[in-house]
C-alpha cells in the first residue's frame, strides 16, 4: 500500500492521480505533488472552459434580448469570465485537496475587500452608477445630452466615466454619479423633439398678422413636422415687446438639425418681419433724477 505524506491530502481526483502515478514507480512524495497539480489543472480547465461554453452564450442572449448595445457587453462579458475563473480556480483547490486554502483566502479576501470598499467608495460609487447607465439607459454613444448647465455628444461609456464632448470640440471625463444623481435632459431619446422659439413683436404691431407669418414659415420648412401642426402662442406682455412662442416639431433630433432648423426657421420670420414692417423692438430703458456739480463757488471766471 503507498504511504506519504503528499497523499494523505485526501482520496479524491488527486489521490486517485497519485496513486496511478506511483504505480510506474514514482516516489510517494513526487507522484503526491503531480497528482495534486495534475488535479488542479484538470478541474481548472474542465469548469473553466465549460462554464465560459455555457454561461457567456446564455448571457449573449439575455443582454440581447435586452437590447444592450455592443460596447455595454464587452465589459459584463469580461466580468463574467472573472466570476468564471475564479469559481474554476476554486474548484481546482477543492479538487487538489486544499480546503482549508480556500477558507483562508475567502477570509483574508473578505477583510482587503472590506478595507478595499473604505478607501475606494468614490470609484464604487462611480462603478455601480456605471451598471445603472448600462441598464437604464438614459442615453447610448452618439446621443446629445444635457446636465448641470454642461451639454455634448456622449462618446464612450465605461462602468466608472463616460467621455461627453462639447460642441466646442472639448472632451469632458465625466464620473457616472455625476450622471445618475442629478437630472439628465436628452433632448434626442425619442423620435421627435419640440422646439419652443419665441419672437417679440411691438405693441403698435398686429398679433394676428405676426402669428401667421411664425406659422406660415413654419410650414414652409421642410424640417418642420406638419403633424404636429405648428402653433403660436401669446406668453408675454413685455416691457418693451408683445412675446410670441412658436412650438414646432422635428423628426430624427440630434445637436447639428436641432441648431439648424432653429437658425434657419428664426432666420426666415425675420426675413417676412422686414418685408411686411413688423418690428423686432430692443428695451428701452428710462433714466431719472438730477445732476449736481460741486465746487462751483471755487471756479474763479476767466479774464476777458
């Protein structure tokens, strides 16, 4: 019967292993330890490759059907292959016969995560706002968003920053708790957008006439939907202008139609303004009181 050490660990894949071993003649001692890493790289390969096989193609579909975009998968794949791994890497200590091994370094693991999660509650937070994004979805790359008197086109996205540029060509590393505590305005979520334009118009000019020029432009530009109508509505009584607001709709919103149409419309009432004398006033502002100069009484009066 073989004795030793190395194959008292237990009498399981790698007892089984050492003992075909030393069968051929081997040492107890060394066929122990070939057997306890031939076991080891066995089990660690076997659930290791099954568990990739099996779990990221189930993932595949669920993220799928979800409708997750591709640069969201890419990372949750990876941490998938992570939790794999480090249950292979388990079961290959079980299987080489070192339980107590993994109790202790599920120990030591707990107490530097709990250690790790003080010293890094910034980036956990950004990590887990992160998944939010990935599975909310307030926006996806290439989508124009707005917060916190900051807007840009959003170019990545990533579990801890999300990289937004400006339209003034700078590139913004944003923290995703930046994005997920406070309100995001994605004006091009949805397929169409409202645009709110408000033309002032004087006092001694005709409301009606104003209205149906806005309106009539509106339809005349073909970025503007027809349905929804255009429509004109009286929102101010101004100091110095009769305030109205054009409500139009565009279909297919991003930065560069919204910029656009806007100019473009804004830019053609003010053409018809001109050509039927209706005016565009500017504030007028009126100044009281009196001037006083002092030191009269020391100016001496020239010579003739």
């Amino acid at each position: 019967m073989i004795t030793g050490g190395a194959l008292q660990v237990g009498v399981g894949l790698s007892g089984s292993i050492s003992r075909f071993l030393a069968g051929f003649g081997l040492p107890d001692t060394v066929a122990g330890l070939l057997g306890q890493v031939l076991a080891f790289l066995a089990v660690f390969a076997a659930v290791f490759v099954v568990g990739r096989s099996v779990v990221l193609p189930i993932a595949d579909r669920m993220m799928d059907s979800r409708g997750l975009e591709v640069h969201a998968q890419k990372p949750i794949r990876r941490l998938l292959s992570v939790v794999v791994g480090f249950i292979a890497v388990t079961a290959a200590f079980g299987a080489a016969g070192y339980p107590d091994f993994l109790r202790s370094l599920a120990t030591i693991a707990a107490a530097a995560t709990l250690a790790i999660g003080f010293a890094m509650q910034d980036v956990l937070k950004n990590f887990v706002a992160g998944i939010f994004i990935y599975t909310d979805k307030p926006f996806k790359i290439g989508d124009w968003i707005q917060w916190d008197g900051n807007s840009g086109v959003v170019e990545d996205i990533s579990f801890r920053v999300s990289r937004v540029r400006t339209f003034d060509n700078e590139l913004l590393t944003v923290p995703n708790s930046a994005l997920t505590d406070g309100v995001i305005k994605n004006p091009v979520a949805k397929d169409k957008l409202r645009l709110q334009v408000p033309f002032g118009i004087s006092y001694d000019d005709d409301v009606e006439t104003a209205t149906e020029i806005i309106v009539e432009e509106a339809e005349a530009n073909e970025e503007i939907l027809e349905d929804p109508a255009p429509s004109v509505r009286l929102t101010e009584l101004g100091d110095s202008s009769v305030t109205l607001t054009s409500r139009v709709w565009i279909a297919d919103p991003s930065r560069s139609d919204f910029v656009k149409t806007r100019a473009d419309y804004v830019t053609a009432v003010k053409r018809r303004f001109d050509a039927e004398g209706i005016d565009i006033p500017f504030p007028n502002r009126t100044l009281g009181g009196e001037l006083t100069v002092a030191g009269l009484d020391e100016v001496t009066p020239a010579d003739d």
